[in-house]
C-alpha cells in the first residue's frame, strides 16, 4: 500500500509508531503536514497539493488532526475522500467527536449514557442552567479541546457564575456538564479499532487535579473492562461514525457513562500499559478494509 499520514510533528510518539509499522509490514508510507496541504476545488476533479506539488494517488489515509487545526484538517480529509481514497477517519467523524456539544447530542440520540450537559449562550440562563446539571461543582468545558485543555471544574456557584460569564463575554462557546464526584479523578481510557475493543487502561489524575489526561500528570494501571463497558465503547465510536477511537469511560453510581470520544488518540500510554502493538492493528485493519473495498 501507498499510504499517507497526516501529522503535524513527524517525531510524535504516536506519529513514528505508525511510520514504523507501515514500513515493517512492507508498505511505503509518507508524512504530511496537514497544514502544507491546499486543496485545489473546481467541478472537474479534487486535487490536493503538498508544498507546491500535485500529490500522487494514495491508497489510504491516516489522519491524525489535533484539535487546533480540526476544521482545516477536516477539509483536507474530505478533500481525499473526493478524489477516492479511503480514510481511516472521515471528515465529517473527526468533526463530530471534536465538538462536544455535536458530540453529546450524537450520543444521547443513540440513547447512550453521557453526563447531563447543557449548552447556554444568555447570561439570564447562566442560574437555570447550573441546576439542570445538578448544581455545583460542575464542569466548563471550551466546545473544541483536547488533553484536558479548555476544561475547568468550578466548585461553587459564585465561581460558577464567574467563569461562565467570562467565558461568555470571550464569545466562547462553552457546554456545562455534570460532575461525576463518585469517578474520584479515575476514568478508563478505551481503545476501539473496527467495532472491538483492543486495549483499554483505567487513568487516575494526580494530586489535586480532576483531569485524569496522562499529558496533565495522570498515571496509567490495568483494568478487567465489564461487558456493558465493553459495548458502550463499540456504541459509542459508532454512533460518532469512526472505526478508529479513543473512548474515555466513568463508572458512576448508574453504570458507565461516556466522559468522551477522541477521533485521534495517543498510543504511548496505552502501548506502554497494555504491552499491546496498537500501531500493527490500526495498519492491519487498514488492510483489511482495502481489501474489503477491492473485492466488492
């Protein structure tokens, strides 16, 4: 196979272990900058150029788009998918899972479990709001984010009040979600490639920090998944549209609740912990949905 990657930074964890498992299982693959890539659009075909240069056919892409660039990135994975080539994730699957309000109204149409949010604009909603996510502590969050970035647990309502006002007066789009207490800082991290789950890791935060993301000091440890987690994280990659998909779990008091679902997730600490080749499987069910296409 001739395949693409689309990385901002070729030296990434993540970025190399897919490289490296490319090549091992004989394909030629490259690393594209999303950002190097423009995308020429007129009713006769779709072409992308990379640094000036027609790109030739590939036949996959892998795209790995971070949260800052995700409407640029989607564009330029859409744009592939114009032209024929099968990508791992589709455009439209990467925006889902990146805006989280897009995301928690995906989820709660398939009647899967989410913590209570809600999305407020009017400062004369800020009160209404708060009690319908069950009062304080709560949790702001910025629509587009990852790694825990643009999250923030407020912990009473004069705190409350305060930050979603400022995040208001920024012209932020922000969605206000139920705090878990009973999570205690824990949550499981699931890794789910092609409607099975192939790994999966329970996360706890540090000291004084209610976000348990491995970037912001969290420890990884084993964990035996419960068959409804099990499903809920198949579910959950499902209905946001993905193959591929990072799926973060709370156990609560009602059973597993769904904290998040990411289009792009890290495989260091997942790698590290369950001593599982993730980057092998993504590139094998590369494979096998190619294969998959040519047959049919």
């Amino acid at each position: 196979m001739k395949l693409a990657l689309l990385s901002r930074n070729r030296n990434l964890y993540s970025t190399q272990r897919l490289i490296q498992a490319a090549q091992i299982r004989g394909h030629e693959i490259h690393t594209l900058d999303t950002l190097r890539c423009y995308l020429a659009i007129n009713n006769q075909q779709a072409t992308v150029y990379y640094q000036g240069q027609l790109l030739e056919k590939f036949d996959a892409i892998i795209p790995r788009i971070g949260a800052s660039i995700s409407h640029y990135g989607s564009a330029v994975v859409r744009q592939f998918e114009l032209m024929g080539i099968y990508t791992l994730s589709s455009a439209q699957a990467i925006s889902q899972s990146r805006d989280k309000l897009q995301s928690a109204q995906l989820l709660a149409q398939h009647r899967l479990n989410i913590p209570r949010c809600v999305f407020v604009h009017h400062l004369e909603d800020i009160r209404p709001a708060i009690q319908q996510v069950g009062g304080t502590p709560l949790i702001i969050k910025l629509l587009q984010g990852t790694q825990g970035i643009g999250v923030v647990l407020a912990e009473t309502q004069q705190a409350a009040e305060s930050m979603i006002e400022g995040f208001l007066a920024l012209k932020a789009a922000i969605l206000l979600q139920e705090f878990i207490a009973e999570a205690e800082g824990t949550d499981i991290r699931c890794w789910v490639i092609g409607g099975d789950v192939v790994a999966a890791m329970q996360r706890q935060a540090a000291a004084g920090e209610f976000r348990s993301n491995l970037h912001r000091g969290g420890t990884a440890a084993s964990v035996n998944l419960t068959p409804e987690e099990y499903q809920l994280a198949i579910q959950a990659t499902a209905a946001l549209g993905l193959e591929v998909a990072g799926v973060d779990l709370l156990r609560t008091q009602h059973g597993p609740t769904i904290l998040e679902v990411n289009s792009s997730p890290g495989l260091e600490g997942i790698e590290a912990m369950s001593g599982k080749n993730i980057a092998e499987l993504i590139i094998k069910f590369i494979e096998d949905r190619l294969e998959s296409r040519n047959t049919h």
